[in-house]
C-alpha cells in the first residue's frame, strides 16, 4: 500500500476513535437521571402550548418547492458560466448564450406562472 492509503485509512481510524470515545465517556460521565421536564419537547426554553401535531399551512410546503425548485435551476448556470469561455474560444459562445437564454426564460416563464397564481403570497 502507498503512504497515501496509509495516511488516508489512519485518519479514518482516529476519527472512528475519537467519535466513539466521545460517546463512550459521554455514557460514563454523564448523568443517566430522567425527569419529566426532560422527557418534553424543547421549545425555545417555554413550556409547550398545544399538540406538536398540529397541521401547516398547505403555503408553507408551496413556498418551499418553489424555493428549492427555483435553487437547484440557478444552480446549473453555475458550470455554464465556468465553461462559457471554452465556448466562445470554440467559436460556440451565441450557441451557449442561447442555450443559457432559454433556459432562464423557461424559468421566468415559471415564476410569473407561480406568481399569477398567488403562489408567493403570504396569507395569515
């Protein structure tokens, strides 16, 4: 084996050793006690009001599709726009552009439609 497998095995070793250790002195040290207080749901230092069962607005789950919908596309023109030179020394730089161009007006196309439809507003 090379030193670099060595190096990289041995470092994986320790980390499994320090997580366990960690977790095998927390089992040793800490205080095994349970009370009711610590057996309810933590919300932020009060006491809990109602059910944790409670049902979300159908807006919430809307607004975070869109926004993860919305993210991940953007998130494709970052590699177009690292390769964009390459196209233009290729003499493809318009073909690109266009490409680029479509594709942000489709998504433009999908926000106006989510905003016609009230999808971005918020309502109490």
């Amino acid at each position: 084996m090379s030193n670099n497998a060595i190096s990289i095995i041995l470092l994986f070793v320790l980390a499994l050793a320090t997580a366990g250790g960690i977790v095998v002195l927390s089992a040793m040290i800490g205080k095994g006690r349970k009370s009711e207080e610590k057996l309810l749901s933590y919300e932020c230092g009060l006491d809990p009001i109602g059910t944790p069962r409670r049902r979300f607005s159908v807006k919430f789950f809307l607004v975070a599709m869109l926004f993860i919908v919305f993210d991940v596309e953007v998130v494709f023109l970052y590699p177009w726009a690292i390769v964009f030179k390459d196209f233009c020394q290729v003499g493809e730089g318009m073909t690109a552009f266009t490409v680029a161009a479509v594709f942000l007006g489709i998504l433009l196309l999908g926000l106006i439609y989510a905003w016609s439809r009230g999808a971005l507003e918020w309502e109490e």
